[in-house]
C-alpha cells in the first residue's frame, strides 16, 4: 500500500537497532526511501557521521545503487510546541 518509506535517523545518537530492522524490511520490498535526520537544532546533533553511519548502513544491508542514492531531509524540533 506503500510506495516508499521514511527512515527517521536521530541526529545525535544515528541508526538505532531498530533503524536497521525497518531498513533492512524496507530495502526487501523494494520500497524507496528518505532519509530524515531529525533533531538537526540540539547543540549534539552531527548530522554529517549520521549520515555517513546511514549511508554504510545502506551498504551493509546490500542496498543496490539506486536505494543508496537517497534523498535527505533534515528537521529540527524548535517549532514543535507551535499550534
């Protein structure tokens, strides 16, 4: 029913053990996936080793070219207490 996915990576701690299992179901089903490395505004966030820690993930798991090839979304929790 879905045609892709959205993996939410935290940008201090990066891919968690259950970062991997939705990762690794997604990458089986051929679904596509965005990367959001959420938290971006929080002074211990390195965005930059969670990405690279996501992208080896990708290769770790045997994600083909394309699914390697993935967009990024960076969010930041500073407007969340707006209604």
């Amino acid at each position: 029913m879905a045609d892709g996915c959205l993996l939410l990576v935290d940008a201090a701690e990066g891919p968690m053990p259950q970062t991997k299992f939705v990762l690794r179901q997604a990458l089986k089903l051929g679904k596509r996936i965005i990367v959001c490395i959420n938290k971006v505004d929080k002074p211990a966030s390195r965005p930059d080793w969670v990405l690279d820690t996501t992208f080896d993930l990708f290769g770790c798991l045997g994600a083909d070219d394309e699914a390697c090839d993935f967009p990024v979304a960076m969010a930041s929790d500073e407007l969340a207490g707006w209604v």
